[in-house]
C-alpha cells in the first residue's frame, strides 16, 4: 500500500495585466478638412431648404409678408391649376418615360452587338443630344415644329399630309414635348444602361445556349436580369426629372396652349416670377419633393433587390 501523495500541485503563474488601452486621440485635421463642405452645404442647401419652409407658411401681398399657417397648403387641395399641372406631369411620367427607357435597352442591346461596326462613333452620336442646352435645343424644337415654316411640316407636305399644329393644339403640344424629351434623354440612358450591359457575364449567355434559348428568351431571362439595377436607377432619375420638367415646356410652349403643358415646375415658376406669391410657390416646391420622395420609395419598392 502506497501513501497517497499529498503534495498540491505547482502554482500556474500569473499572466501579465496588459496595460489599460489608451484611447485614440482625435486629431481636428480631418474635420478642418471637410468643415469647409459642411459650410458650403449649411449655407447653400440647408439653410434655403429651411427659409423656403418658413415662407411656405406665409404669403406675400403688395411687398407684405404675413404669416398664414397651412393655409397655402390648403389652398392646394383647391387649386384646379395645380392639379391640371399635376395631371399633365403624370401623363408625361405614365407615357414618356417607359418608351424613352424601352428605347434607350433597345439602343443599349444595339450598342453592344458585335455586328455594329464603328460603335464608339454611334454611342457618341447618341450621346450627343445630352450634351446640348436645354434651352438651344428647346428653340431648335420651336423652330423644326412650327406650323407655318417648320421643317417637319414641310417634309409632311412631300409626303401629301397637311400640315400639324405642333405646338398650337393640345393634344399635338403633349406629343412634341414629349418627342423633344425622348430625343434629348434616350441616348443619355443608352449609355448608362450599356455601361451595365458589358459587364454581365459572358458565362451567362454561353450558358443559355446551351440550354437551348436564343433571341428574346436570352434577352428576357439573361440580358433584364442584369440590366435590372441600372433600370432602376434610370426610372428614378427620369421621374425625377419628369416632375421637375420646366425648361422644355416653358421654351416650347410656355405651358400652353390652354394649359395642356403645363407642369408643376412651369406654375412653380409662374407663382413666384410672374405674380411674387413665393409662399405659394414655395408650397407647391415642397409638395413636389413629397411626390417625388413618395414615388421614388414606391420604385424602390417594385423594382427593386426583393432577395
């Protein structure tokens, strides 16, 4: 029998505190570095985003502002203007914008086909249009579609049609808008949407045609697919620009005739250059950022990543 080693076992020995971590010091350089564009921004966005709120909630009478509350937002709900301004923008928005997007993925698929020799010289060609003022292009619109003298007219008379009132009938005003807006914009989107274009995988349509699909099954299942993002953001800049529309309409027709172009950016401006009522301008501006934050929140939602 063997006596039971009583002897406790050797202490493990103490591990060294670590000294208490001192906690950065913050050095000012970078916030003096970007100080500058925080006070560039206060002063040149925040601060008349503020003011126009406030003079919302005023009205200006004989060079006499007085304080009215809501009552221009009130008188909104009221204004058959505003909503004939409203309805045309929508018009605009429901009809323009996805025939300039369809043309602009057409365009895009056109661009990128190896069978188009001399691609970089049309996607500029294309480009072009975008890079011309909004108000030169305007005139050059005035001009082309004028009833009595207008170019468009006249190669209509080769043809044996009469001549169209443009510009001087409503429905035909909505129509020339509306094709001076998808000549301007297409190419601009084209470009945006091939930029996306070239980077889908090749490995994508190979595989597709090896499972048999070809023409519009590649382009509904392959080439939409991976234009989906970039189609998003296309339709949320084009309604945002849709519903701040106002060089065109004003050059063009300056919203006539009898109103049938006109837009919220076109009686904005009206409101507050040609009868000074700026609060009830500047009610109708931020109605139009509540509409625009409102659709561009219902885009994200349908077109948008639902993974």
């Amino acid at each position: 029998m063997t006596a039971v080693d009583t002897a406790a076992p050797p202490a493990a020995p103490a591990r060294a505190v670590p000294p208490p971590r001192r906690r950065p010091r913050r050095r000012p350089a970078p916030y003096l570095f970007v100080l500058p564009a925080l006070l560039l921004f206060a002063v040149f966005r925040l601060y008349p985003i503020g003011s126009s709120f406030l003079l919302s909630l005023e009205r200006t009478a004989g060079g006499a502002r007085t304080s009215v509350g809501a009552d221009n937002y009130e008188r909104l709900l009221h204004d058959p203007l505003f909503w004939t301004a409203l309805k045309n923008t929508a018009v605009l928005l429901a009809v323009q914008v996805p025939v300039m997007l369809a043309l602009a993925t057409g365009l895009a698929v056109a661009l990128d086909s190896r069978l188009l020799h001399g691609r970089s010289l049309f996607r500029l060609g294309f480009f072009l249009p975008m890079v011309t003022g909004l108000v030169a292009y305007g005139i050059v619109f005035s001009v082309l579609l004028n009833k009595d003298y207008g170019l468009v007219n006249w190669l209509l008379g080769l043809l044996g049609a009469g001549p169209v009132p443009w510009l001087t009938h409503p429905l035909w005003a909505q129509v020339s808008l509306g094709i001076a807006l998808t000549w301007h914009y297409t190419g601009y989107n084209a470009v945006i949407l091939l930029a996306r274009l070239q980077s889908v995988p090749a490995e994508l349509y190979d595989a597709a045609a090896v499972d048999g699909a070809a023409g519009w099954r590649t382009f509904l299942h392959v080439t939409l697919p991976g234009l989906r993002p970039v189609l998003l953001l296309t339709a949320v800049l084009s309604t945002v620009g849709t519903l701040q529309l106002f060089d065109e309409p004003y050059v063009l027709t300056g919203g006539g005739p009898d109103n049938a172009t006109l837009t919220i950016g076109v009686y904005l401006y009206q409101n507050a250059f040609k009868y000074f009522d700026f609060g009830y301008a500047s009610a109708v501006a931020y109605a139009l950022a509540v509409l625009i934050a409102a659709l561009g929140l219902v885009q994200f939602r349908v077109l948008g990543d639902r993974e």
